[in-house]
C-alpha cells in the first residue's frame, strides 16, 4: 500500500511538464529546428534497420567514440552515457551515497549548488540519500564566491555542481571564481560537475581546462544540441573516476534507437551547428525587442532561453497561455526569482508570436 512508499517521496512534487497542445511551445529549452527532409528519410532508414530484437552491443562504444572525438576528450580521460544528463546525476549520487559512519561523523554526504538551478541536483540527492546545500546566487545572478567558499569549508561537499551556462537564469559565471570554487572543493576530497547543457549555445566552455584538475567532470547533453526526444547525455573525466561511476550505470542504458540517432547527429552536426547559430541570432533580435519594453527586465543570455522579470509573472504567463504560447513562469522556483518567466528562444516566426503576447500581456 502507500504507506510503503518513502514518506519523503510521498512529500516530493513530482517533475511537472506543461500541456503544450495547441500551443507555441516555448518553455522547455528545445531547439526550434527539425531535421530537413532528405535527413528525415536517411535517418528513418537508418533506425529502420536496426536489429530491435537484440540488446545495444558495440554501436555503443562507436557513439563513445564519436562523442570523445566531437567533445575532444583529452587523454588519460574517458567517457560514459546517459539516458539524458538526469541519469548521468543520478548515477554521480548513487556513486557518491556513502552511508553515514562513525569514519564520516555519521554524516550523510552532501551535494552542493548555487541556487537558483537545475532542480534536478536537489531531486537526485534526496532521491539517493544525500544532502543537499543550496548557496543562493546574489541579486544579478552571479556566483557569490565567498558564500560558496564558506558553505564548502561547512558541507565537505561529496560533489558540487556548477551549471555553465546556469539554468534559469542563462548565464557564464566569472572565471576567477569557478577556479577558486574548484580548489575549495578539491582540497576537501569532493567532486566538481561542470554542467554544460546549454554548451551548444555558449561563447565559452571549461573543455579546455579540464586538464587542470583530477576532481573535474564534464557533464553535457545531445537534448539542447538539437535531440531533445533522444535523451542521451555523457560525461566525461578522467578515466579513473569514469570507471567507478560507470560501475552503476545500468546495463543497455541507451536504446539502439537513441544510439543510432546520435550517431547520425554527429555525422551531419553542421546542420545542428547552424541551427545553434540561428537560435542565437534570434537570442539577440529577442534581447534587444525586449529592452524597447519598460516592463521588461532582460538578463543576458549565453543559452537558448532568456530570464525577464516583470511586474506580474503569473498575470503574464496566463495572458501569452490565452493567447496561444507557453513559456515557464519560474517566479516561485526561488525568491531571487521574483517575478521571472523563462523565455525559449524559438524560430523567427515563433518569437515574433512570443514578443507579441508578451507585450500584450503585461
């Protein structure tokens, strides 16, 4: 019976996805694009002739292998997958969940973020048993360095996650800070998590820095590059860390299909490329109509989305649902969110629908 279930689960509000029907769907993050004709049909012969009634064999270790290429993978490091970026925090928790002792002070271990951010660090910490430290952001959606340093040197955080750029609020935070954050971290035995969803979409990346520490992942997304419906994530770090990580992977966690559909993403990513850019060129015609807007505070974006306060978000996001498009009204996500709607960058036609409701929403 019920009762059975976890009382804190039963507590939980599950993850909640907004009816789109009808709608211009714009709350979710997904790129705009779908696949051009002709690669519709290669790709639809493709998944046609697939062996559905085996297992995922070494297909497998070729998107692997695509994946390390395409996100270049420095040596000595490795790679695991994900039924999204959720599974891969999942897996990160399940890993990290080392029970309470009298060698730990009989504390649970600690997954620590700047909030707020993904809910899903918070959820997959409860989830596995863990703690979860929340270091609020200042007013403008910055890192606050020192709030952090002192919140690691409390929590000894097991792993602390840095969303770059950030979700909602959609932007890069200062380099100088990051490091010091990563240091803080290491020097009491935790893991960091570079989270780079929005990566595609961004005019910086820590790729290039990942060298730099052993306590350092990468975890990125295929869904923002343009595969939401795919939902494979990976990760990646240096091999010795990916191997125990992977240890609680479960077996076939990404289908033939999803495998197969990434694959022929990668073999054709200058159509995503180009997608990106478009999306971008939108962000900007986006950001520059909104700040003709008095109403309207615009927050600089370095994703697909953008973050803008106005004086009443749930009067707005009711009167742009009337008139036929669905954004994300983030206002009580968190109190630094006062007011705020998450706006997805769509296509040209579908942001001038979007502006439009907006402004006749207000």
């Amino acid at each position: 019976m019920i009762s059975r279930i976890r009382p804190d689960v039963r507590a939980m509000h599950a993850y909640v996805v907004q009816d789109a029907h009808g709608m211009v769907k714009l709350d979710a993050m997904e790129n705009p694009h779908s696949l051009p004709p002709a690669l519709q049909a290669e790709l639809g012969q493709r998944l046609g002739a697939l062996a559905l009634n085996r297992y995922p064999a070494g297909r497998v270790n070729d998107l692997r292998d695509a994946l390390a290429s395409y996100a270049q993978m420095p040596a000595g490091f490795a790679l695991t997958l994900g039924n999204g970026s959720d599974e891969l925090i999942s897996m990160l928790a399940l890993a990290c969940a080392v029970p309470p002792s009298e060698a730990n002070g009989f504390k649970k271990a600690v997954v620590l973020a700047p909030v707020p951010g993904f809910v899903m660090y918070a959820m997959s910490a409860q989830l596995q048993g863990l703690d979860f430290v929340g270091v609020p952001l200042t007013a403008d959606f910055e890192l606050d360095a020192s709030a952090m340093l002192a919140a690691i040197a409390e929590h000894q955080p097991t792993i602390t996650y840095l969303a770059y750029p950030n979700n909602p609020t959609a932007n890069l935070w200062n380099d100088e800070a990051i490091e010091h954050i990563i240091l803080a971290a290491g020097e009491q035995g935790g893991l960091v998590v570079m989270d780079e969803a929005y990566q595609p979409f961004a005019s910086y990346s820590y790729q290039n820095r990942l060298t730099r520490h052993r306590h350092v992942l990468l975890l990125r997304t295929l869904s923002k590059f343009g595969l939401a419906g795919v939902r494979l994530g990976y990760l990646i770090g240096p091999s010795v860390l990916v191997a125990e990580i992977d240890k609680v992977r479960p077996p076939y966690n990404v289908s033939v299909l999803n495998c197969e559909a990434a694959l022929f993403a990668l073999e054709h990513q200058e159509v995503f490329q180009a997608q990106a850019l478009d999306v971008c060129a939108q962000r900007a015609l986006i950001f520059e109509a909104l700040a003709k807007l008095p109403q309207v505070h615009a927050f600089p974006s370095q994703a697909n989305m953008l973050l803008v306060r106005v004086p009443d978000a749930q009067k707005t996001f009711d009167g742009m649902a009337a008139r036929g498009v669905l954004v994300k009204n983030v206002s009580k996500m968190h109190p630094r969110l006062h007011q705020c709607l998450r706006l997805t960058v769509g296509t040209a036609t579908e942001n001038h629908l979007m502006l439009t409701a907006l402004e006749a929403s207000l």
